[in-house]
C-alpha cells in the first residue's frame, strides 16, 4: 500500500465511531447534575427530557419510532447524541461550535427526519451513497419554502460536520464555504430589526386584552363561583320521587316571573339534539345540564317533555346564568351574552390569552419568560422618591445557560392586575400559567 493509501486508511480509522452503548446515558453530567434520574438512555426508542427542561418547552421527547428504518434510527440517534454531547463547528467559515440545547431535541430529530427521507426518496438511501445530485435534487424541493430549507442545509451541515461520530456518515461535505441561508436562496434574517405590529391592529387588540383584564375577569369569576356554588348546592340534595319534577317547575315559572327564557343548549353542543332549529344564533333546545343545576336536579332527562314545553313557551336565553355582564364602555351594551359552563370555560382561555398579551406586550418579555414564570412573580420597589416601581421578576432564557439566568422587569399597574388574575383563574402550585387539567396540569397549551 502506497504512503498515502496507508495515510488514507489511519484516517478513516481514527474517524471511526466508538459505539455508544445501549446503557449510556443520553445528557452530559453537566445537565444531569443535581437530578434524581440520569435522563433517557441511548438504546431507548423515546428520548424524553422533560424533567430536565423549562415546563414551556413544548415538545420535550424524541420518538425514534417515527424512522421505520432501523439504520436511519441509529443514524438519527448518533447524530443527536453527538449535537448534545459535542462542540462541532458545522460552518467553516465561522468555526465557532457549541453542543445542542436539549430544548431543540424534538424539532432536530423532525429536521434530521426529512433530511433522511427525502435523501432516500432520491436514490440515497445511506448518508454514504449521498453524492452531489443528490443533495441538488433534494435542494430543488426545499427552496420552495426558502426559510426551512436554510433549516434543513443547516442540519446537513451538522450531519457532515458530525460525521466521525456517525456509523453511516457523509463521504462529501455539503455545500463546503457556502452558509446555509445563501445555499437555500433565504435573505439572511437581521437581528433587532422585526417590525412592530401595526398601531391600527395593535390598539384595538391592547385595548380588549385590558377590558378582559380590567373588567371582563370579574364577571368570569363570578361566573366561575356561582357553577360551583350550584353545583355544591346540588351536591347537597336529595330528592325523593315527584321532587326533580317540582323542582324543574318551579324554575320554569321563576323565569316566567322574571321574563328570561329557558337555558339555550350552547350551539357548540348542538349536535346533542339533532334537528334542533337555530334562529338567530340560539338553538331552540334546552340546556338540560344547566337547568338541572339550576334547579338543584341531578338529571333532567325523564323531563325533556316539560323542558320543551317550557322552552315552547317562554323561549330559550343563551347561556342562562345569573351572573350579571358588565358593558362595555364604547358600546354601552354588554360585551356578551349571559354565560353557562360551556361559554365560560372558552372565555377563561380568552382571559388567560389576554393576560399574556398585557404581560408580555407591556414587559416586552419573550414568550417562554411569560409562560416561565412563578405565582410569585409580581413585586414592588420603592424608589427613593417614594415612588412605587412595579416589576416583574423571572428568568430570560435567550443565549443563556439551560435553566437560564434571573432578571426583573419594570411594568405598568396593569400587568400586576394580570398577575392578580391569573392568580385566582390558575391553580398550578409554582407557574402563573399552569392551570388544572384533567389528572394533571396545563401551562398554556403544554400538559403536563
């Protein structure tokens, strides 16, 4: 063997991956340090990370299972073990490098997914077949969508860069000297410079988050202590036969008294009665369930005559609590109709949604810092002049350590009422925005 033949083969001997085994660990001592668990283990066909990330991190699991291919499920799980575990520079021309935040886990492994398949959708079915026009086959399909093709030039990159670390690794380097926004025809995006929302569209929206905070939220809540005072009430109760019946007509003819009519089903349960007529937005059938709470009924089903009857002639009410709402300043009418549990469980996400509106568009706070922080959050600070400065203390997680790093934020009265009301709709012991679902908790469209 030539000099060179032999130089050739120490190289590829050198680059040759060391197996991972089946029983290490996935995440560096780095992350694990101070957990109970050591993290998922490399021979697991689901990677999940969740103990070891913020709770707003949305999906915290790696499903190898989603590659049938066995050699492109090792593939993938070396190539991300390695982006965890590795500083590799993956552009040349930069050099820098720094291991993979565990928070990028799932969308890495979409990335690298579409890589693989759609390599093998072009004939190379291993990372070593792929060769020139396969990558500009492959190319010609992301570029309709400029912004992930950047994404998935930038992955092939890292799985070049990767390579030594790899079982089945690229003989060619993708794209060599050119980054990948230039590669993917993308104008690279330029930092501190998004837009602001329109003052003609961010008004209007300001301006309604705050009446849901300033207003809205009082009605909701009352709304929310009248259901469960009803429902406690009826909890309570015991009827004997011919009860249920007298009950149910004395709530007909106390309506008939006030003039309101009988609860309206809620249209989004409408399926529940088919045939049912919609006239001007409310369905002409009874909201049994209500109406039994209304009544101290445990169930109203033995009654549906009566209720129709009623309904017939009284009328149906939508929604059909007592809860009185409250106007709205510039229309002078009430900014909706009565609610019932149906309605008011949507407008708890609309008050919610509207907390985080005022809270981040008044802190300038990033997504993650909002949904991150504690019931705690909100103090206030005196200042030297006797003025009360409100803040907002939690963590920023931009270009930070994995847990982050602490941080206050100065904030108008009105974000400490969004605290406030977060405080009374959620219940999660330690986020403002986790609330009670189900077995577990919800932190703003994450279940936990």
């Amino acid at each position: 063997m030539s000099a060179a033949g032999s130089a050739h083969a120490r190289a590829r001997e050198l680059a040759a991956p060391a197996t991972v085994a089946a029983d290490a660990p996935v995440l560096p001592a780095s992350i694990t340090a101070g957990h109970a668990e050591a993290g998922p283990l490399f021979g697991e066909e689901v990677w999940d990370v969740s103990g070891f990330v913020p709770r707003t991190t949305a999906v915290p699991r790696a499903d190898f299972t989603t590659l049938a291919d066995p050699e492109k499920r090792r593939t993938a799980k070396e190539y991300l073990y390695s982006r965890i575990n590795r500083a590799v520079a993956a552009n040349q021309l930069s050099g820098t490098a720094r291991p993979m935040k565990i928070t990028a886990l799932y969308h890495e492994l979409c990335k690298v997914r579409t890589v693989l398949l759609d390599l093998d959708r072009v004939g190379a079915g291993r990372l070593c077949e792929v060769r020139r026009a396969h990558l500009d086959e492959v190319l010609v399909g992301w570029k309709r969508h400029p912004d992930r093709a950047a994404e998935l030039v930038g992955t092939l990159k890292h799985l070049g860069a990767h390579g030594p670390f790899l079982t089945d690794s690229l003989v060619i380097t993708p794209w060599p000297g050119r980054p990948a926004n230039l590669v993917a025809g993308r104008r690279p995006p330029r930092d501190n410079l998004t837009e602001r929302i329109p003052e003609h569209i961010m008004a209007p929206l300001l301006l309604a988050a705050v009446f849901y905070v300033e207003t809205a939220s009082a009605d909701l809540l009352g709304a929310r202590e009248e259901i469960a005072r009803l429902e406690k009430a009826r909890a309570g109760r015991r009827l004997g036969p011919g009860e249920a019946r007298v009950a149910l007509e004395a709530l007909i003819e106390e309506r008939r008294r006030s003039g309101r009519g009988i609860p309206a089903l809620p249209r989004q349960a409408a399926h529940k009665e088919p045939g049912a007529i919609v006239d001007d937005g409310v369905v002409q059938a009874p909201n049994g369930e209500l109406v039994g709470m209304l009544a101290g009924v445990h169930g109203t089903s033995y009654h549906r005559g009566l209720l129709a009857a009623a309904g017939a002639g009284l009328g149906y009410e939508e929604g059909g609590l007592d809860t009185a709402i409250s106007r709205f300043a510039s229309t002078g009418r009430p900014w909706r109709t009565r609610l019932d549990p149906w309605s008011l469980r949507t407008e708890l996400t609309q008050l919610r949604t509207a907390c985080w509106i005022v809270i981040a568009y008044l802190s300038g706070m990033r997504d993650a810092e909002v949904r991150e922080l504690g019931r705690d959050c909100a103090v206030e600070d005196v200042g030297a002049e006797g003025r009360v400065r409100h803040k907002l203390v939690g963590r920023v997680f931009k270009d930070r350590r994995l847990a982050g790093e602490g941080a206050d934020w100065v904030v108008l009265e009105v974000v400490h009422r969004a605290v406030a009301v977060l405080l009374e709709v959620n219940d999660d012991p330690t986020h403002l925005f986790g609330h009670s679902r189900g077995a577990g908790f919800e932190l703003y469209g994450v279940s936990i």
